[in-house]
C-alpha cells in the first residue's frame, strides 16, 4: 500500500511499504537512536531555511535507515543526531533553485525518452561546506582530489558510507552529509584518474564509475547548480573507534552479506 505524503511547495512523494520492509529493520536500534540524540542546535534553520525533522516521524526513520540500515550493530556505530530538510518555499532565491532543476530535468528527459534519470546521491563534507551549499549551492573545491574528473562527486543512495568518508568532523566531533536529487540523464563511465572536466559529447549528461552497477556520480562543474538538489542534511556521530577506524569497519560489513538500505524508496518527484 503506497503512502502519499505531501510537502508544501515541494513534489510529492511516494513511499512504498514494500520497499521500505527490505531493510532488516530493528525498531529496538532505531529506539537507541532517539535515546542518544541531541537536541543542540545543529544549524541555524532560519539562516539555511531548512526545518529540523522530528526523531519520530516517519521521513526521519526513512532517511535515517538510508544512512545507517535499520540494524542495532550499525546503528551504534554511527549514530544520527539530527535530520534537517531544505525548504525551497521559504524564500524567492531558492523557489528559483528549485525552478532550475525542474526546469533541467523537464529538458533532459526530453532528449532522453521522456526520462531524466534522477537518483539520490549522497555528499560528503566539512560543516562550512554544507552550510554554504545549502545558501549558495555547489563550488569548485580545489582541496578535493577529484578522482574521477573535475566536477562534484556523489556517491550512490546505496552506497553512503562513501560519502561518509569524505565527511570532515567538526568542533564538536559531528558529521554532515549531504542526501540530494541528482539528474543523471545519460551518464558515461569515467575511469579513475581522470582528469576530464566535460562529456565526451553532448549525448552524454553525467559521468559514473560502472556503467552497470554505479557507486559514485559525476556531475560536471557547468551543470553542479542546475543538475544537484540538496534535499536533507544529516548529522551524525561515530562512537567506540576512531573516525577513520569506524568507517572503515562500517563500510566492510556489506562484505558480510548485511543488506543496505538503498536509499528512500521510489521517492518521485512530480514536475509538473
């Protein structure tokens, strides 16, 4: 049974029961994860116009689960202590933002069969990063190493912890990331160490690193403010091991046959 959930001024959205049930959900560990939640103030909602989402509702348990799977193991290890959600009705620049990409994706999918490809991709980076994504959008970080060309790299609703690795701790020891609607359109494999900085050609619209099966999305720099949504940013903690140490360990258990959450089910956003 679909239910329908609406955001003002924001696409509707779809979640599906069925696809939600595929994670091997453990309403003790989600528990856990409101016991250890802090309610400090993680952004300045009114200065980034977001909403902070409330530990008991049910988009927060969706995009928690994204990032963490719905197990008590993993949950303990990364635990997320806050959810804020973009408001793209809150101001007239960012109406605007949200027009673009409506605007890109209609265009894209014109020239694609009538299907523009989005996915969730997720974004990892230090506090100031997001805090200037979500005001201004996207900019050249030249610090990066940008393994797979020049433009922004996200990795797959299936693959966060890759993300999480490019996350930089704060002051108080907190993570960000990013979780964003991303127009693919037509990608083409990118091979690591490239140094391209466009398409091949214009048939294409983005870049990945497995035509089949893709980890990580490349979004070229002409098109990272028109092509990227940002939707929520979560912040989270890493406990009992060091940052690099508990990554790492977290990022292996796929290997050990743990079934990921792959990303909010079959959210869909109406256009028009």
């Amino acid at each position: 049974m679909n239910q329908l959930v609406q955001f003002e001024a924001q696409p509707s959205v779809i979640l599906e029961d069925d696809d939600i049930a595929k994670v091997d959900y453990d309403s003790e560990a989600e528990a856990d994860g409101f016991a250890n939640t802090s309610r400090v103030e993680l952004f300045d909602t009114k200065e980034l116009k977001v909403q902070r989402l409330e530990e008991t509702s049910n988009e927060y348990g969706i995009v928690r689960r994204s990032l963490v799977g719905g197990r008590r193991d993993l949950g303990k290890k990364v635990k997320v202590v806050g959810i804020h959600k973009k408001k793209y009705d809150w101001s007239e620049m960012d109406e605007a933002r949200l027009a673009v990409f409506r605007v890109f994706a209609a265009a894209v999918a014109s020239r694609n069969g009538g299907d523009a490809n989005i996915k969730y991709g997720w974004y990892g980076g230090s506090r100031d990063e997001i805090k200037e994504i979500m005001m201004y959008g996207f900019r050249r970080f030249e610090h990066r190493g940008l393994q797979y060309g020049r433009g922004v790299h996200l990795s797959a609703a299936n693959n966060p912890m890759e993300s999480v690795k490019t996350s930089v701790p704060d002051s108080d020891g907190l993570m960000h990331v990013l979780l964003c609607r991303v127009i693919l359109g037509r990608p083409e494999l990118v091979n690591f160490g490239s140094q391209r900085d466009q398409p091949s050609s214009m048939k294409f619209d983005s870049g990945v690193n497995d035509i089949s099966s893709p980890t990580k999305y490349v979004i070229w720099e002409h098109h990272m403010n028109t092509h990227i949504l940002p939707v929520y940013i979560i912040s989270f903690r890493i406990d009992s091991l060091t940052v690099t140490d508990a990554v790492h360990k977290v990022t292996n258990v796929t290997t050990y046959g743990y079934q990921w959450f792959d990303g909010p089910p079959h959210e869909l956003f109406e256009f028009f």
